[in-house]
C-alpha cells in the first residue's frame, strides 16, 4: 500500500455527509468523541455558524460522563453554539439525529449510537446530505456490520506529543486514527496531533510544529543524559538539594 | 351565571361499583369520623329515597337501611374529582369556579353570560348539562340566575325553579329558606329564633337593624354577614368569580354530534382548529408559546396534551406537527370525546422577521431552528434539549449551567486558556490513588476497578472552595481542589482532583482522589 494521502488536506473537513467514529478500547472513547467533532465542525470561513448537536441516551451520558463546553474542541469555543440532547434509548437518538439533519438547522450532529442497521445509516446519509449537514456516529466499540456511512474510522488514544517547557507534563493531544472503510479510495492509517492554535486535529508527523516537538524532545534527553530522570521524583528533590 | 350543585359528592367509581352490582340501585354512602362518631358525608339516590340524610351518624342509618354499603370519604380524592369535573365543564363557559365552601356544599359556577343562545337558550342549556352529568353519573341541579347568590340559593333550595329571569331574583328568592344565602348556621339559628324563615321575610327589614343585630364577634369572618350575602344574592353587591385557571385568550373550539372514539377522528379536526387559532392568534401579532389539546369527555372528564414551543409561532402546519409530534395516542379518549379545544394558553407578540442586512438565509435558518428545538422537545421532553451557558464560578461543575435550548442565543463561553476536559463526571467519581509524595501528583491510581499507572501528569491547578456556599445540607466545610491533569501508560488522559490539603484542612479527614473528567 503507497502512503496514505497527508491528513487532513486529503479529507477536507466540511464535507457534508455521514461518518462513522469508533473508538477501538472503551477508554478511548473521549478521543473518539473530540475526532468525531471536528470532523462535523461547522464551516468557519462561511460567516454564518449553525450550531452542533449532540444526542447521547441519558445512561451514556451517566455512564460516560456529560460534555463540558470549555473542554469541548470546537474551532471556536463560543462560535456557533451547542445543543445537547438527551434521549431514553437508541430509537429517539436515532430520530433526534434524523430530524437536526433534515431540518438544515444545524452544521454538524453527533450521535453517540451502539448499534444502528443499515437502513437507519442509509437514512441518516440522505437526511445529512438534504440538510446540507455533516453527521458522525459515534460508536463505542468497534463497528461491525452494514453501514451506509461514507467513513468509518478506528480511535486509539496515543501518548502525547512531549511538551516543551515542561517534560513530565502531557503536552498536545495525540491519537491513532485507522480509516478502516471509505468509499473514496484506499484505507489507511494517520498519527495525529491536537493543534490548539488552529484548533484541528493536524498530521503529527509533519506541519509546523515539528520543530517545536524536536526541541522539547531533545531538552528531555539531555536532562535524562545528565542522569537525571525528568520523570522521577525523588531525583528531582537532589537536584533541588544539590 | 349558572351554579350547578352535586345533591352528593363521592366518588364516581366506587358509586359505579355499588351500582353495577345489581340491577336495583344500592343505598350507598360516604362516611366520615367527627365528633360524634362515624356521619354520613354524602349519600346516594337510592340512600336519599329511604331516608337517610347528611350528616345523620351511621349507627342510624344502619338502623334504618340495614344493607347500606359505607365507605370512608377521602376529601383529597373528592377534591380532586370537583377539579376534574370543573375543567370539563370549561367545554360550556371558559369561566368556570369551585365552589368548596364546605362538605356537602360543593359546587361549581359557571360564567355563562352572552353564552347559552349557543346551545338553545336557557332552559335547553340547562337539560342539556343536567343529562350530560346523569350519563356520566352525577346527580347535579343547575340553576341560572343573575348573581352567584341567587344561583347557589336556587340550585339547592330552588325546587322547579331553575331560572331567575333576568331582574327577577328577588321574586324568585323570596320563598326559600334563609339558609339559601350562604350563611353560618349560628346565623340561620338566629333568624329562626326572630320568626325570620324566608328570604322573603328579610325584605322589609331594616338594614341598619339588620347589620347591627348580626354583626356578632365573628363578623370579620364569613359568619353572619346577612346583609352582605343578601346583598351578593340580589346583585347589589359585587362577588368576584375565581376560575380554576385562567380562561385562554387564543382558543378554537369544535362540538361534535357524535361523540368521537379514535385517534384518528381528532387528527381529521385538528387542521382545522389550527388553523382558526392560527388566525385569531395571527389578527392580534401574537404566537403561541404553549399549546394546550383538551377533549372533553362524555363521562365528565378532560383529557389533554400540551406543547411548548421555544419561539413563538402562529404558522398552523407548525402548531399542528408539534401536536403530532407530541403523540395524538395520549390522548385517552375513554368512551368518546364530544368537544375538542385547541388553546394557545401562553402566548407573546411576535417578532417581526426581518430579512435585510444578513441576507434571507439567517432568518430561514432561525426559523428552521426553532422548529427544530419545538419538535425534539415536544417528543422527547422538556428537559431533553439543553445548552450550556457560562455561570459564575470556578468549580468546574458550577461553571456550565443547563438551560432548555432556544432558537435566540446561545451561551459565549471565554476561551479557557487552562486544560478542560471534553466529558465530565457529574458526581466526580471516587479513585483510589497513590501519590509519593502527600502534595504531588498521583503515581498510580484505580478507576472503575482498573490500576492505572501515571507516566505524565500537570499540574496541581488550585480551586478554593467556595465557602459563601456552605449549605446546611452538608456540616463539613468545603474544602480546597488541586487538579491535576494525569496521563497513564497506554495514552489516555484524565482529569484527577485531590479533595483537601494534607494538614491543613479538616485534620480528621485525609484527603480524597476523585476523577472529574477526561480528555481526549
């Protein structure tokens, strides 16, 4: 397989239609969730912003915690807006998903499903692409089965990209992110990393960063060369004493 | 004004259980424990025509009756019963009143001024609400008159008449009893000791005699106020009519010849009835925010279904998704609605909608918006459709309000410059961690019965509590936050807290870990 296309200049994000995020491990799921979202994003560059949906089941969100808007990774943390809906069970979440997307009001909607058939995803595309509207379903576990989704992604959380002034802190976001169906062309598999100026989810193996990351990285194996282990710290209470 | 008047009040099923039982009518009554041991409350016909009377005790009436079946009244049962039925009898007045001066004399008013040419006249109102409360299986008299009073006195004490002409309720009051006028039974004593019998014989009085014999210690309650209720009786004196809710401003209303049993028979009229409320609500610039379905029964109760909207509308095909969305099948049509009501209980001006500077395309997608929200919240509940909207506070979980979604803003939250985590736990959830040194950051901790092992962590971000929120609720005080943001060795990131500062904090308390969120 030649190397996949750069993300995410091969995918352009405001491509209207249905996606399908899975996480690959349960734990991976907030990852899912923030990949999920910005692939729904709304359109920055048009100047009108419809707001973003969210619909989970009441258990999810017990179970798995509710969204907190100031953690939430939009482009815009203000922009826009954000409804929440609550559902009982798959059947409303379903229907929620269906009537945001036909009705044009809103930009992006994600659903947190567990198990839609054919039919609902068939009818989720045609709602997405009738309302001008992107939608992601967001599965916890692997998808399996028919789906009428244009993308289906596979979530891993990674360990984060080193942070440059403080080397036993977790610097940007990092997740594996595997295509594993796509109409379009061949699967593949991307590293990538949270850009907060930018507010994307960029290539962790190129862009303008790179440097920064090479800097941070050679600050942490010069202090490990100078036999301190930056991640220890009871070597670090010496080196305050000495 | 109408006052219709329950001869009994009890209960209707376990009238009907009484009555089903056999094809003669039982002797039945309600009983309750007062200070002379167990009374009747209430008694039915067939109870009526042996003899038995309110308030007579029970020992007597056994006496008397011997298969006499009692139950003990529940006056929050009957109360409730008396409300029912006031909301169906909105069907033929939008004023109606309760009447609960005391047991046995409940009753309902009805306004129904410039009203009953709409069923035939007075007389062919009144057997038209007679007969519709005996097929629900209600012993009721109606009376009409000019005033509140002289309706009551006519309706309890009125024999063949049920009709004051208009003017004419003092001749029509003159023969009846003075307990007719409402008053304390001290006060009906009273009169009867001075030969006073009749209303009638009231009239030629003197007031000033009459105020000053009967103004008594409690003449500030509603005691013996003759005057004042004789008055109120023949319309001198004001009597304000409280209605159980307040008549709607925008309502359409569709009476039915056969009463209808289906779902399907109120979506054939609900076009309809959208569309005149549509009008009325449209020819006044106003939209509804609220809309309230009731279908009122043949058996004397109501059943309805309600919507609210997030922005208000006069568009009827909108009003009328909103009702289907909401479940036509709620509606519990028992053995037929004969009448059905659309009201818009709650209504504001609407704005007008412009479309200028920011092209078409915002307004549409406003309007598309708001119907959005109407729609997922009238199937899915009020509650169901949130947003957040920033709040005053560090706390993270005090920091986010949840407010229903609407189509006219949104929340503008700051750009937090600080980590945040994307999904919160609300409760935090306990962990058990391990931290090597007492103010560091953990080193391992257990979450949902897995260890986790901590490779990177950032932090401590420090919160105060908030010790002008001490709630009685809770005696120990608040106590200090550090976050930490925490990474463990198979990449994923959390968002711990240590709840308390060792030794210095509440010295009988260690600390404690929680995990309040994660991040991607």
């Amino acid at each position: 397989m030649s190397d996949p296309p750069p993300f995410p200049e091969g995918f352009p994000v405001p491509e209207r239609g249905l996606e399908e995020v899975a996480a690959a491990e349960p734990q991976d799921l907030a990852a899912a969730l923030a990949f999920a979202l910005l692939r729904v994003s709304p359109e920055p560059e048009k100047g009108l912003q419809r707001p973003s949906l969210f619909v989970a089941a009441k258990a999810w969100l017990r179970e798995r915690g509710r969204p907190f808007a100031q953690g939430w990774p939009m482009p815009s943390p203000s922009g826009g807006g954000l409804i929440v809906v609550a559902v009982a069970d798959e059947r409303q979440a379903i229907w929620a998903l269906e009537e945001a997307l036909k009705s044009g009001a809103v930009g992006g909607a994600v659903a947190a499903l567990s198990a839609p058939d054919f039919v609902a995803t068939r009818r989720l595309a045609f709602a997405a692409k009738a309302g001008g509207a992107a939608a992601a379903i967001l599965r916890t576990t692997g998808a399996e089965g028919l789906s009428a989704a244009w993308r289906r992604w596979r979530i891993g959380s990674l360990a984060s990209a080193p942070q440059a002034f403080d080397v036993r802190a977790p610097g940007p976001a990092r997740l594996r992110a595997e295509l594993t169906r796509r109409r379009d062309g061949l699967p593949g598999v991307w590293e990538l990393e949270w850009d907060d100026d930018r507010r994307i989810w960029r290539d962790a193996k190129s862009g303008p960063a790179a440097a920064e990351q090479a800097r941070g990285l050679r600050l942490a194996a010069g202090l490990a060369g100078d036999g301190l282990d930056p991640f220890d710290p009871v070597s670090e209470g010496s080196r305050q004493v000495g | 004004m109408t006052v219709w008047t329950r001869s009994t009040l009890y209960q209707k099923d376990l009238v009907r259980s009484a009555e089903a039982s056999d094809q003669k009518p039982i002797p039945f009554a309600l009983v309750e424990r007062n200070g002379r041991g167990l009374c009747l409350r209430a008694v039915n016909g067939a109870a009526q025509k042996l003899g038995l009377w309110r308030g007579q005790s029970q020992a007597d009436a056994r006496a008397m009756a011997p298969d006499l079946v009692t139950v003990p009244a529940d006056p929050a049962a009957e109360a409730l019963a008396l409300q029912r039925l006031a909301l169906w009898a909105e069907r033929f007045s939008p004023c109606v009143a309760l009447m609960a001066d005391g047991p046995g004399v409940e009753g309902l008013a009805l306004d129904m001024t410039g009203g009953t040419h709409l069923f035939g006249g007075e007389p062919a109102f009144i057997a038209a609400f007679e007969a519709r409360l005996a097929k629900a299986g209600i012993l009721a008299r109606v009376a009409m008159a000019d005033s509140l009073g002289a309706a009551w006195a006519l309706a309890r004490f009125g024999g063949l008449t049920q009709i004051a002409p208009e003017g004419g309720a003092r001749e029509a009051l003159a023969d009846l009893p003075v307990e007719a006028l409402r008053l304390d039974p001290e006060a009906v004593i009273l009169l009867k000791r001075f030969g006073l019998q009749r209303i009638g014989d009231l009239y030629p009085l003197p007031r000033a005699g009459l105020a000053r014999r009967f103004r008594g210690p409690r003449a500030g309650a509603m005691g013996l106020k003759v005057v004042e209720r004789l008055d109120q009786a023949l319309g001198f004196r004001a009597e304000p009519v409280v209605p159980v809710r307040p008549p709607p401003a925008y309502r359409s209303f569709q009476v039915f010849a056969e009463p209808i049993t289906e779902t399907a028979g109120v979506a054939l009229y609900l076009p309809d009835l959208a569309k005149a409320l549509a009008e009325q609500l449209q020819r006044d610039g106003q939209g509804a925010r609220r809309l309230t379905l009731t279908g009122y029964r043949v058996d004397g109760a109501t059943t309805s279904i309600e919507a609210g909207l997030s922005a208000a509308s006069a568009q009827p095909s909108h009003l009328l998704r909103l009702l289907k969305e909401k479940g036509l099948e709620a509606l519990d049509l028992g053995f037929g609605i004969d009448a059905l009501m659309l009201s818009a209980p709650v209504a504001e001006p609407t704005l007008a909608q412009q479309e200028g500077l920011d092209g078409e395309r915002a307004a549409t997608e406003a309007a598309a918006l708001a119907g959005l929200i109407d729609r997922l919240q009238a199937k899915l509940g009020e509650d169901a459709v949130q947003t957040p909207r920033p709040r005053g506070s560090w706390l993270p979980e005090r920091s986010e309000g949840w407010d229903a979604a609407s189509s006219l803003g949104f929340g503008a939250f700051d750009p937090v410059l600080r980590p945040r985590p994307i999904l919160l736990f609300h409760p935090p959830e306990r962990v058990e961690a391990i931290a090597e040194l007492p103010d560091s950051a953990p080193a391992r901790f257990t979450w949902r019965r897995v260890a986790r092992r901590v490779v990177r962590a950032e932090g401590p971000e420090r919160i105060a509590p908030e010790w002008w929120r001490l709630s009685p609720a809770s005696p120990r005080p608040p106590r200090t936050r550090d976050y930490y943001r925490i990474e463990d060795e198979t990449g994923r990131r959390y968002w711990l807290f240590r709840e308390g500062l060792y030794g210095r904090e509440d010295q009988d308390r260690t600390p404690e870990w929680w995990l309040h969120g994660v991040f991607a």
